[in-house]
C-alpha cells in the first residue's frame, strides 16, 4: 500500500487535498500544456544543437541528452 501521509492527517487537514478532490492537479489542460512544453523544449534544443554543432554531426546525440537533462533540471530548479 503506497501513502505518503497518514489518514489521520487527511482528516485533520483536508484544505491541503482540495485541489486533488476537483481533479485539478493533472487534468487534460495540465497535461496538454506539459506535452507542448516537452515539444518545444525537445524542437529548440534540436534546432540550436544542430545549428550550433554541425560539424560534429556524430556528438550531437550526446550534446543534445546534455541539454535536455540541463534544461530538465532547470525546470525542476524554478518550481521549488
């Protein structure tokens, strides 16, 4: 059984959980906005990658998992 908090504190605090009783916390406009997200981050790394390094045709998978994680992290950095 997966719980992040008690029962108990559901009960004490049920305001916290209000968003997630509405369905707002993922609903399919949430979704479809982290799918554009995702489609243009992924597009504007591969354009500058590719712009940027088109000598090196071959480091360009390399170079472009680099900055995906980077720009992953650095989503996760500005939501905290």
């Amino acid at each position: 059984r997966d719980e992040d908090v008690s029962q108990e504190n559901v009960l004490l605090f049920p305001e916290l959980y209000s968003e997630l009783q509405k369905g707002r916390a993922l609903s399919i406009k949430v979704f479809l906005q982290w799918v554009w997200m995702a489609i243009y981050q992924g597009g504007v790394i591969m354009l500058l990658v590719v712009l940027l390094f088109s000598q090196s045709f071959l480091q360009i998978i390399s170079i472009t998992f680099t900055a995906l994680i980077l720009t992953e992290l650095y989503m996760v950095f500005i939501e905290i």
